[in-house]
C-alpha cells in the first residue's frame, strides 16, 4: 500500500536524522493547490486544526479536532490510533505522553500553517521550538499511487459531467453566478467534496474570475476553469464556450492553445525538467507570432500541480528546475491571451507516463458553441 511506502520512508527518514518522531499539522484547509500533510498520512480530511504523530517504529495516530469528528475520522484513517480533541495542543500532550516519546526528538512539519496561538501552545508542549521540515509530506507523495489516479479520473468525469451541464443550460440572459451555482450543485450531486470554480464571460476577455451578475449574450466567449475534488484528489479542466457560432478567425486562434496543448504533453516525459515543458508550449506561441504575450499580464503559468496529496511538482513555469516522474499529476493549460480574441482557455489534468503527459479526459478541450 502506498501508505506504507510513505510511512516507511518518514521512518527512513527519522532514523537518518535521528529523531523519534515526526508531528505533522494542518490547519483544516483543503486547498486544490497545496498538500494536506495530513490527509498524506492518515487518508482524512480535517474539517480543523489536527495533526498525524508518525513514530520511528512506523506507528502513527491522528489527533484531530474538534473532537466530536472523531468517530468519522476513526472509521477511515489509516492511522493505527485517533483520537480526538477540541485543543490541538492538549490532544497532542496527550498522545505524546500515551506513546511515552521524548518531546526533545520530534521533527516538525506544517506548524508554520495554524494560528499562531495554536502553534505556540504546541512549541511549549514539545519544550520549545523544534526543527522543521515542511515540505517533506509534499515531496514523499508526489508521485500518486494507484488508489489516487483513480480517484483522479473519477474527478476528471465529475468536472466534464459538469462541462455537459453547463452546454446544455447555458443560454442568452442568464447570470453568470446563476450558471455556477447550478454547476456547483450538479457536481456535488454527483460526488464532487469540493469545487473550486472560476466562470466568467464576456466579447473580449481579459482573464477568467469569479462569477458576477453579468447576463449572457450572443457572441459571448464564456470561460470556466473547473475543479472539483474528488477522494481528496483536486483535478481541473479548463474550458472556452462561445454562445453562437464562432468566427473563423476565433476557431484558428484557437487551434493555436490546442497545439501548444499537444506540443506540452509531448515534451513532459519521465526526466524533462519543468522548463523545458513551458518552453515547449511558449514555442508554439513565439511561433504564431506571440512570443510578448508568454508573461503576465497575458497569462500566468502553463499549468500548476493539484492538491490535496501533493502540490508537485508545483507551478509550470520557464525558469522551475524541477525533473518530472512518472507518476506526478497536475493541470497543463496553455491559457493565453491574444490581441484578436481575447483571454482562451485550453487545459486538462495529466499524468506523467514515459509516453508524454496523459491526459485524464475522456474529451480533451475544443472550442465549442451552443447555438442559438
């Protein structure tokens, strides 16, 4: 089980190191671009402050909060203990002095992300400051395991259901937030624990944001970057829809976001390092004629990595040294705007395998119309 693959390098790590334990804390948030060093070592979700207690000997035990969440993080942990509290601090005291473990030899990851009054109360239960490692849950799990790619691509079917809905509802004078409520909803009827939604629209678009009480029109370009969670795995797709039938001129524009799609898959390859794939995807760019455009303010990244497991191997940008592995996950999107168009939209959840970037989609993304 790849929980053991993960607890067996903690204590790999540990006995290097020479510490007895490792406390790795969270603060309750469960962000589609950052890993939840809990969730990476007991499979919960914590809805507040809690922390997994990871021992040499491999025994681990979740302290979570507030207590009366126990019972449902008892019933899917994969901790060998739980045990819940409604202070972090004392239920950390508590398990400490239950496992008899010296305070002095902990190793710290994560404290840096509660409050402050929390993370202190903690420090002077473990006698003062400890030494920290904090991203070492992200860099232990950010190849996914079996378990986590199937979680994938069922998040990856939850996001296209919901791409469906939006063609099929999408119409002229409806509201922007009317149409990501719906969505929203649609999605969690269907499974999704979170979705964290951007959609927007207009003639001319600048970038994606937040919904608004804009009304849809004809001719509009509606942007939506959807991300549902699913099993704790975030995905995204990114999607362009036009109400009516698009330009000629918008369809080759267009083309030129799916190339630059394609040309990234390709380039991401076991050992390729991150710039090498946003350079590949900037080079169809440069190639078309708009090389300025490849920096903000025209677009931010070409793709970022998807939490809650890991957040590697995190932004896809032209100057990150990080190598892929197979195994890695995250969103590739050539998103871009063009002086023509405006702001297109063209990304997919992939995975890394020796034949390039899968992607997670049963259709990847195309310029598609609802006709009027």
């Amino acid at each position: 089980m790849a929980r053991d693959v993960r607890i067996d390098e903690t204590v790999k790590y540990l006995e290097k190191e020479g510490f007895d334990a490792m406390l790795a804390a969270c603060n309750g948030q469960n962000l589609f671009l950052d890993s939840n060093v809990v969730f990476v070592f007991s499979g919960v979700r914590p809805i507040a402050e809690s922390a997994v207690i990871i021992e040499r000997s491999g025994r681990s035990t979740l302290v979570i909060t507030p207590g009366w969440d126990a019972e449902r993080a008892a019933e899917i942990s994969r901790t060998d203990d739980t045990l819940g509290c409604d202070d972090l601090a004392d239920g950390i005291e508590r398990a400490l002095k239950k496992i008899k473990l010296n305070p002095a030899k902990v190793v710290t990851v994560g404290l840096v992300t509660l409050f402050a009054e929390t993370a202190k109360k903690i420090e002077k239960v473990l006698g003062g400051k400890r030494p920290a490692n904090d991203g070492f849950a992200s860099q232990i799990a950010r190849v996914r395991n079996a378990d986590e790619l199937a979680a994938g691509k069922k998040g990856t079917w939850i996001a296209e259901r919901g791409y469906e809905r939006l063609r099929e509802i999408a119409r002229p004078g409806m509201r922007e937030f009317e149409l990501t409520a719906d969505l929203y909803c649609y999605m969690k009827g269907m499974g999704a624990e979170d979705n964290f939604l951007l959609l927007s629209a207009s003639q001319h678009n600048l970038a994606v944001r937040a919904s608004g009480h804009r009304k849809l029109d004809v001719g509009d370009i509606i942007l939506s970057e959807i991300t549902p969670c699913y099993k704790g795995q975030f995905v995204q797709i990114c999607r362009t829809t036009v109400i009516g039938e698009p330009s000629p001129l918008l369809r080759e524009k267009y083309k030129v976001l799916q190339d630059a799609m394609h040309r990234g898959q390709e380039k991401a390859v076991p050992g390729t390092k991150v710039k090498d794939v946003a350079n590949a995807i900037n080079d169809v760019f440069r190639a078309a004629g708009y090389g300025k455009y490849c920096q903000p303010p025209y677009m931010r990244v070409r793709g970022h990595g998807l939490g809650i497991t890991s957040d590697r191997p995190g932004d896809i940008t032209d100057d990150s040294e990080v190598v892929l592995e197979e195994g890695m996950v995250f969103v590739m999107h050539p998103n871009q705007y063009l002086p023509e168009t405006g702001y297109l939209m063209c990304g997919e959840p992939v995975v890394i395998t020796p034949q390039g970037a899968q992607s997670f989609s049963e259709r990847d993304a195309e310029l598609d119309f609802i006709p009027v």
